[in-house]
C-alpha cells in the first residue's frame, strides 16, 4: 500500500480510518524525507503498536528492504516475563515448524543475561487449539 502526503494529512485527520489502516498492516517504510511528517500526524497511531516506519534512503533498493522485512519476525515483550510468536503454520512440516522454533529459542536466549536458564518453559499452540508445553 502506498500512501501518499495527501492521504497521510486524510489518515491523521480520521483516527478511526488511521487505525483501521495501521492494524491492517505489518510493516512501514518510508522515505528519510518523509519521517518527521509521519511522527507528527500519525506517530499517535503507529508508536503505541511498535509500527513506526523503517527509514529508507531514495537510493536503497526497495524491493531488497521489503524482502528483508518480509522473513522478519518482530519479538516484543515490554515489561512483561512472557512473550507470542509466530513460528509457522498448521499446513507446515514437524520438522519445519521445530526447525523454526529452535532458531527462535536460540536468538532469544542469545539475548538473556543468563541464557536459557532465564526461560522458564516454553508452550506451543495452534491460534484456537489448546496449548502443549515443551
């Protein structure tokens, strides 16, 4: 989705319009020269979500940015002791699904004072099944 200046200044005006947009949406790019636009009308909206736009330069090759931001997973806990994550998907292989689990647990732990010693259990479930602890 392209948003130009004009519909940024619409979207900053409608709240509702702004969030219906922003939730429907993963990820944000946006040019260099545009970013002080955006936090002033929409950084409302975006900040509280974790959504603010990845500054890009016009000299970057966008279609390599957007593959980038495509394979990332963003992992986001606050304050909080717990965090979810997406690891695949119910049509996906055992083998893939642990394969990815483990690459999640491995750079998780990379950034713990203590390692894996900080995680006290791990818990997989399907979005509307119940939940198996590892």
């Amino acid at each position: 989705m392209l948003i130009t200046p004009e519909e940024l200044g619409d979207l900053s005006n409608d709240k509702r319009r702004a969030r219906k947009v922003v939730d429907g949406i993963d990820y944000f790019v946006a040019e260099i020269s545009m970013m002080a636009d955006i936090g002033k009308l929409l950084g409302v909206v975006l900040g509280p979500r974790g959504k603010m736009p990845r500054p890009v330069p016009p000299t970057a090759d966008i279609a390599r940015v957007i593959d980038g931001l495509r394979n990332l997973v963003v992992l986001r806990s606050r304050d909080r002791p717990t965090f979810h994550v997406p690891i695949g998907t119910v049509a996906m292989e055992q083998e893939q699904l642990a394969e990815n689990l483990e690459t999640v647990l491995k750079r998780v732990e990379s950034h713990l004072d203590r390692g894996d010693q900080n995680i006290a259990s791990v818990w997989v479930k399907t979005t509307m099944g119940k939940a198996v602890r590892l």
